[in-house]
C-alpha cells in the first residue's frame, strides 16, 4: 500500500467512527464532521497526490459525480416509499466519501452495497435470536414468522427512539386489539408515546419491536471491512473492481 494515502484513510475511518457513536447517541449526526473530511481530503490529495496533473483531478471530479447521482437516485426512491428510505445523514456521509475516495469510481458504492448486506444480514440474526429465546408471536404461522425475522419483544415501559413499534395497538369496548403493522417508521417517539398511553390500565407488557440498526454504523464497519480486504487479505473479487486512481 502507497503510505501517501494512509491519512485521508486514518481520517476517514476516524469521523467514520465518530459519527458512527453519534447516531448511536442520538439518532442524529453533526455533518461538519462530515466537511471536515471534505475539505481535508481536497486539500491532501491536491497537495500530495494530483498536484497539477488535470488528468487526475479531472478523474476525481467524474467519480463524486457518479456518487452523488447515485445517492439522488436513493433518495427520491426514499421519498416515494419508505422501504426505499435510507436517511439523509446516511447519504450525505456517502457523498462525503466520494471526496476521501482514492481509490475507482465503484469504490464509495462497493461501500454502500457491502453495508447493505451487512443490513440484511439483520433479519436473520433476530429469526435464530428468537428461536432460541423461544420468542413466538401469536398470529397466524406465515405472519409470525415474518415478525421473527423483522424484531422481538421488548417491554413497553422500556422502549425508546432506537425502536419501532411492529405491532399496533388499539382498545374497543374495553378490549384490547393487537395488529401486525410492517410499514417502518424511522421517528416513532410519537408512535411509542401513543402506545404507552393505550396501554395504561390493560395487561399489556410487551410489543414486537424492530431495532432501528443506525445504517451509518454499517457503512463504517463496510469501509473498514473493504480497506482491509484491499490492504491486507487482497482478495480477488474486490481487487478486481477497485484500483487506485493516482
């Protein structure tokens, strides 16, 4: 590995990871964390790495194009279903990449799909979570088996911001009346305040809840995974898309 390169990836997996506890914290990122690796790899690889060679900042310039037509792509798909919506701190932090990108143009959007699986590979641990918990839902088998794959109960008193309801709950005639709901909800404080109080008197102690897994935290371990698949192992089937652009 060219050491020229080293800070503005030591950087990057820094704010990577600073940004990464933030949303952790607070289900929100301070994106001047995410300037701050903008204009520090703008500056570094002019200075160090293209200098004056027009080729190669014309080639840098092309790749952030790619990248940014890429997210715009995510997030009107986002704006027209939720099942599409990856949040906008996310995407910023995918753009932001572009500009610490020394490597193809694929490499920010390798990225992106390897934290991708990372999230799909979610639903699988909550299933084997559950089976062993013994955690099964009482709806019908097909149902049941998609809320195994989707969250698990939790005690309604201790929910928070990091969970959306999967259940809706609702009191007629003094009976209470649970419904399978699978529309995400990426805000459900209101939702969570609503189901508390529905609750209040009734002996209603859990819900199924789906862990809102902070998909910024997926992108950190997708980069970090991809760097030491380059520098390290060198596997084939990513060395084979991802070249250095200087």
């Amino acid at each position: 590995m060219d050491i020229i390169y080293l800070p503005v990836i030591i950087v990057t997996l820094f704010v990577l990871g600073y940004v990464s506890y933030q949303d952790m914290k607070a289900r929100e990122i301070n994106i001047t964390n995410l300037l701050f690796i903008v204009l520090f790899s703008i500056v570094y690889l002019g200075l160090f790495v293209f200098k004056t060679n027009l080729i190669l900042w014309k080639y840098y310039a092309y790749q952030i194009i790619i990248v940014f037509v890429f997210v715009l792509i995510f997030y009107l798909l986002g704006r027209l279903t939720k099942f599409a919506y990856i949040g906008e701190g996310d995407l910023y932090t995918i753009f932001a990449l572009s500009f610490t990108n020394v490597f193809s143009s694929l490499f920010v959007i390798f990225v992106f799909l390897i934290a991708l699986l990372f999230l799909l590979g979610v639903p699988i641990i909550l299933f084997i979570y559950n089976f062993f918990k013994g955690n099964y839902p009482k709806y019908p088998v097909f149902k049941s088996i998609i809320l195994m794959f989707l969250g698990f109960p939790k005690k309604i008193n201790r929910l928070t911001k990091f969970y959306t309801p999967l259940e809706e709950i609702t009191v007629k005639n003094g009976t209470v009346h649970k419904n399978i709901t699978f529309i995400p909800n990426f805000d459900p404080s209101k939702d969570i305040t609503l189901l508390q109080k529905k609750v209040v008197g009734h002996n209603i102690q859990t819900v199924w809840v789906s862990p809102l897994v902070p998909f910024i935290l997926l992108i950190f371990f997708s980069y970090i995974f991809i760097i030491i698949s380059v520098f390290i192992f060198k596997l084939p089937i990513i060395m084979k898309y991802i070249s250095y652009i200087a």
